[in-house]
C-alpha cells in the first residue's frame, strides 16, 4: 500500500490527491473517497465507513456469511463487493450465480438510495440470473444453504414496493440468503 508520501493530499482544500486523480501503481484510477454505508462517496476529509476490501478470495460459504453480515447492517454497496469478488475469482459455473447475487445487493443499493427505477431493474434481473443459474444447475436451488427461490422472491416483491416510490431501509429489507 502507498504511504502518504506516495501520495501526497492537498489539505488545505479538500483533501484531494494534489495531482487531483488518485491512481494505483499502474496508472488505474483508485477513489480513496471515504464512503457511506450505501456507498456514496463522501467529501474528501469526511469519515465513512471502512471500505470492504477488494479481490479478496473466500471459500463460498464465507462469502455468503460476510454478505449476509454486511447485508444485515444495511450495506448491500459493501455486500455486493463481496459478490464481486467471488464473481471474478470463482469457477466458471458459478460466474453468473455470483453476478446475480451482485446485482441483488446493487438492487437493494439503489432501493435504499431512493433511485427506484435503477433499484427495481437490478432486483428483477438479479433475480432473473439467480432463477436461471438453478434451473440450469439442476439439483443446485440450495448452493452453499442460500434458498435462491426465497431470495428471488424477495428480489420481485421489493422490486415491486420500490417502484411505487420512496426508498427502503438496506438492514430492514435485507434477505435472508439461507432462508
């Protein structure tokens, strides 16, 4: 990781890297902005709450629990990193398994933000990967205990309520992942 000298703040305006971008190593762009618990950005100097590292490989089942932690303290943004990672990092048959259950936490994101039409999208297409990835894997509605029937039930209905305006409570309407 950079030390502060590697990258050096400007702290008498905001915070903000002095060369106004913050890039890793490779030139890629990295937003060191502190975040909410919905994962928006907040100004620079602000305190958010600890970023959910990235690129970290976990065992399926630890994946589930960490999302459904996160998911249960109202960080969906935070839980979606989590299935991310196992995304990226797990077998090819389980690639869009792990998508779904990304655009799930995304869907409840946007809910919770109060952006209805994004929020009710992803829930339903989240949805819509999770039903198809078990009908594809006949024998697996249960992979790793999560009851993908209930949370894609879960995703429809509150699909349906956030459409109807107004934003939802993240830790209220979390799903219950293993049922």
């Amino acid at each position: 990781m950079d030390s502060p000298a590697d990258n050096p703040v400007d702290s008498t305006t905001s915070d903000r890297p002095v060369e106004g971008r913050d890039r890793d190593d490779e030139g890629r762009a990295r937003n060191a902005r502190p975040r909410d618990g919905l994962g928006r950005p907040l100004p620079y100097g602000a305190n958010g709450v600890p970023r959910q590292p990235e690129g970290v490989v976990r065992a399926p089942e630890a994946t589930v629990a960490e999302a459904q932690r996160l998911l249960d303290d109202g960080k969906p943004f935070h839980a979606h990193e989590v299935f991310e990672d196992a995304w990226k990092a797990g077998p090819e048959e389980e690639r869009e398994l792990w998508r779904g259950m990304a655009q799930l936490a995304v869907g409840l994101t946007h809910s919770a933000r109060g952006n209805a039409t994004g929020g009710a999208r992803l829930l339903r297409r989240g949805a819509g990967a999770v039903t198809a990835w078990a009908a594809s894997e006949a024998g697996r509605e249960r992979p790793y205990g999560m009851d993908l029937g209930a949370v894609a039930g879960w995703a429809r209905e509150l699909a349906g309520e956030v459409e109807g305006g107004g934003s939802v409570d993240a830790a209220a309407r979390a799903p219950r992942l293993r049922g």
